[in-house]
C-alpha cells in the first residue's frame, strides 16, 4: 500500500513556511503540508488536491484500497498486459448491477478490451448460470499462434457514498430528493432484517415468479450470512456497507464456481478482478461538487498456463494526471484537450489520481443542464429587448389525430390466465410438488420426512 500524503508534493514544495506570517493565522485554511500552515492565497495553489484528498478520505473510511475509476483502469491495464491480456487477444466479461449509473464503469472497461459480454443481474447477483457464461466464452478471440482463447471476469456490485460522506445517497437528474445506491442491496438487507435468516433463506432454486432476480439475490445474501455464522441479532447490526461487502464475497465465490465449471485452464488463459464500483458525486445531480467514481479492488489474480497469480494494483504508482487527461481525451474520440484538459477536474488524491466524470446520462449530464439555464435567461432577456410577442398556446399536431384509436378496446379476460406465471401457479399446487417441496424442506431445514407406505422413513 502506498503512503497517504496530505497534499501533492510539487504543490507543498512550492510553499515556503518562512514566507509565513505568526500574524496571518486568522487568514489560514485548515491545511498542513511538511509541518507548515499556509494563509489562502498559498493554499489556492493547491486547494483542488486538498478537496480531492478530502473526497478520497471519505470513501477511504469505508473502502481503503479505492481508487479512482480511470487510475484503477489504467494499473489494470498494465498489470494484465504483464501477462498477455490486452484488448486485441481477450473478451471482457462483465457483471454489475442493472442500475444505469453502473454504465461508466463498463464503458472504461470497454475503453480497454472492446465490447464485454455482460451478465449484469439485479445487486450483481449472477443468474445467466453455465449457459450465460459459456455463451460469452465462445465469443472470445481465438490466439492464430497458440490457439488459446483468454477472458478478463469483472464482477462488482456497487454502493452510493456522496460528497458529504452519506451512504447509500445518490442525486438522479430529474428526480428530486434522494435515490439510493445500491437499492436492491438495501431492500434485501430490510427484507432480512425483518423476515428473518431462516425465512430468507430459500432452498436452492426456489423464487418468486414475479420477481425472480431479487429472490435469488435476497437468498443468496441469507445463506452466506448463515454461512458465516452471522444469527438475526447481528443482522440487525448491518448497515449498507456491510452488506455490499457480503455481497461482493458471495458474487465473487459464485464467480469461481461458475468459472471451474465453464473455463478449461489448458485451453484458455483467464483473470478475474472482483470489487466494489462506488459512485462519490455531488450531493444534488447539477450541483457544482465533481461527480467521481472509484472502485476498490477486493481480488485479482491471473491464472495463465494453469499457473494462478494474484496481483495487487494497489502496489503500483498511478498514473501522473498529464497522463489520465491524455488518455481520457483519446479515449472519448478527441485530442488531449477534447474534453478533460481545461474543464474537468483531474488532480493527484493521495494514493490515487482522480478525475471527474459525466454521469452516464447522454440526456441529462450537469454540463447540458448548466446550458439550458442559461439559454432560459438569455432568451427570457430577448424577449423583453427584442419586443417580441410570443403565442404561449400551441395546438395538437395535425397528424396526432391519425393516431388516436377511438375505438373502444375489450380487454379479452381470457389471455390474463394465459401468461406462464399463471400455468406456474396453478402447477405449484399438484399433490406431487408439495410432497417433493416436504422432503426439500426436510432436507435443508432439518423437518421430519414423510413416512412412506411402510412406515418407513425416505
């Protein structure tokens, strides 16, 4: 693990504790930097780092290995290169939450390997089974000299913390008040906090028609919690950052698993980097906070020529941040200045060199709502110097009325028992499933068997 430092070094050294006056200790910001204390108008050269560094700190609390989205890229680029993984010769397979601000993440990833296959599921949970991997696997290039194939897995469930240090807040545009993130992790933890573990934990298999995502993520947090000999008074005790964490251990260990059953290590090289994604944006979507994006790498390893190594990015440099805004200027199809020079913040943080980020909202980023304030008050202006005399009424489209279907449409009463929902449900009550649902019921909650005709147990 690298050192933490209070402020970039090039900024510190510049400032000179002998330039300092005991009588401008009123005028000093609470910054320290190599033992000294500097007045505002030094600090400004290196408030951005300050500011950083704080935001840094409050996702440290909670994660301490974070680094910042594009740094955290960036090591992985090269550590994976080390041992023969790169966009051209590797599938990236990518599992996250559904939820749409997970996209920035993916959209790195691709930066770096091309288009992933995804199995993304509610919380992360891994539902497409042997089937859904397996179908990603045989996308993956084919290497013309050896024949391998090779496969970077990328599992993260993901967790709101923001600019204020808030858990579990998220700022979404157009939406007033507070989301939350992760909102399916959440749920599930109230679920069971309330329902308790045994309820929670459902035998293998088993969900609700309507909501079967949630039903398996719910039960597969209840079961590793069970596992790890967690009882409902601890439960209790859990917060969301806990639960993240149990999260990401159960996804990862339902990663491997899906891996030694899909993944033939004589035929195929293959990494896997598991992890929390963590979104640290402002406390209101268009405020002037820089929304960042980190991701704190649990585990990484390579296992290439059936030989597993594991690497720990947090031991390499980051990158300067001359060479993050470079990359991420490339990376969004312009030069060095197309977008991250001047206007995005990009700065060293301590252990890790951040830069911000648009959230992935292409209708709706700060920078466009930013611009349509300013357009409403421009032309508000014209208005009144121009004297113009806007119609504020405007009438329906003359071809929207080819649209309207004035007809009356009957509901056909018949096709709401047609769904496959409903055939499930009338076949959950055939005798022979509720004697097979008696003996699972025996089998993992320890329930007395049905005898048989002979009295004897099964």
């Amino acid at each position: 693990m690298q050192p933490h430092h209070n402020v970039s070094g090039a900024a510190a050294d510049s400032l000179s504790s002998q330039d300092i006056s005991t009588s401008e200790a009123s005028t000093y910001y609470n910054i320290e930097a190599n033992g000294a204390r500097f007045p505002q108008e030094k600090v400004r050269g290196y408030a951005e780092v300050a500011y950083l560094t704080g935001r840094t700190k409050i996702v440290a609390n909670e994660f301490p290995t974070a680094l910042g989205i594009d740094d955290f890229l960036h090591r992985l680029e090269i550590a994976l290169y080390a041992y023969g993984f790169n966009g051209d010769n590797a599938i990236a397979m990518v599992n996250l939450c559904r939820d749409e601000i997970t996209v920035s993440l993916k959209v790195k990833i691709d930066q770096v390997f091309g288009s992933s296959f995804n199995t993304n599921g509610l919380g992360g949970v891994l539902t497409c089974g042997v089937t859904g991997v397996a179908a990603g696997l045989s996308h993956a290039p084919v290497s013309s000299g050896s024949g391998k194939e090779r496969y970077v897995f990328f599992s993260f469930p993901h967790i709101s913390i923001d600019a204020r240090g808030e858990v579990g807040t998220i700022s979404r545009p157009g939406r007033p008040g507070s989301s939350c993130a992760c909102g399916a992790l959440h749920q599930a933890l109230i679920d069971i906090k309330s329902q308790g573990l045994s309820t929670s934990c459902k035998i293998p298999g088993v969900h609700e028609p309507l909501d079967p995502e949630f039903t398996i993520l719910k039960q597969r947090l209840a079961r590793r919690l069970r596992y790890d000999g967690v009882d409902d008074n601890a439960v209790a005790n859990l917060n969301l950052v806990d639960i993240t964490r149990v999260a990401e251990r159960t996804i990862a260990d339902d990663l491997d698993y899906l891996i030694s059953h899909t993944v033939d290590p004589k035929k195929a090289d293959y990494a896997v980097v598991t992890g929390v994604q963590i979104h640290n944006w402002g406390t209101r979507f268009d405020d002037e906070s820089p929304n960042l994006e980190f991701v704190a790498p649990q585990s990484v390893y390579v296992v290439v020529n059936g030989e597993k190594t594991h690497l720990d990015l947090n031991a390499m440099p980051s990158l300067t941040p001359r060479q993050v805004r470079i990359l991420a200027g490339k990376s969004e199809g312009g030069d060095a200045r197309s977008r991250g020079a001047d206007d995005v913040v990009c700065n060293s943080a301590g252990t890790s060199t951040l830069r911000e980020i648009d959230p992935p909202y292409l209708y709706n980023s700060r920078d466009i709502r930013k611009r349509q304030k300013e357009r409403v008050e421009t032309y508000a202006d014209l208005i009144t110097e121009e004297g113009l005399s806007p119609d504020t009424t405007c009438p329906w489209p003359s071809w929207q009325s080819t649209l309207r279907n004035t007809k009356s449409v009957k509901e056909d009463e018949s096709s709401r028992n047609n769904s496959a929902v409903h055939f499930d449900s009338k076949f959950s009550s055939v005798d022979e499933l509720d004697e097979l649902w008696t003996r699972l019921q025996s089998k993992y909650y320890g329930e007395p068997r049905p005898s048989n005709s002979d009295g004897e147990s099964d």
